[in-house]
C-alpha cells in the first residue's frame, strides 16, 4: 500500500469510457506516463512535473493531487462522484463482514 495516499480519490474516465480511481500519487503518474502522447500539453507537463517532485522530494502530495484534478478538469475526464460509492460507505456488516 502506498504512504503517499492522497486525502480523498480522484475519478476520471479512461480511454475505455470506465471511471478509475486514482487514490494515490503511484497512480497519478501512471495514469499521466499511459497519457496519449498526441493529448499531452502545457497543463499534462505542469501535472506530470508536480507528481514527479512530490514523488522524489518533500513537495506537497496536497499540491500534486491538486495539479492532477486540473489536468483531469482540462482534459474533459474528472468525473465528480456525487453520491458515496459502496466501498466507500461505511455500511453495516454482519458479523462476517459481507453484510445483514
């Protein structure tokens, strides 16, 4: 698991019209390295640059996670999530835990 989780998930459509959620700064860059090269501009680059710092150095991982939502945001992909997803609800288990 990684220790450079962002505070909450970001969401974006991917290529295959799926959402994805990219909850930490390792997915953040895979996601930007997989990124069409014909689609990359001034904006990927500055996204790209932040998670690398954040990576390597003690660049804010706050200051990362926000560079990607504004890539996300140009690129026509952030999906906001409106209602909580099922495995982020914190729904009664049973004594199993898969439920009443």
């Amino acid at each position: 698991m990684s220790d450079r989780m962002f505070d909450s998930p970001v969401f974006v459509k991917s290529g295959n019209s799926l959402i994805e959620e990219i909850a930490c700064l390792e997915d953040a860059l895979e996601f930007l390295y997989e990124w069409p090269k014909n689609r990359r501009g001034t904006i990927y680059e500055t996204a790209l640059r932040a998670c690398q710092r954040a990576f390597e150095s003690n660049y804010p991982l706050g200051a990362a996670r926000q560079a990607f939502c504004g890539f996300a945001k140009s690129a026509n992909i952030l999906e906001e999530v409106s209602i909580p997803l099922p495995w982020m609800t914190g729904g009664k288990a049973g004594a199993s835990g898969l439920g009443p």
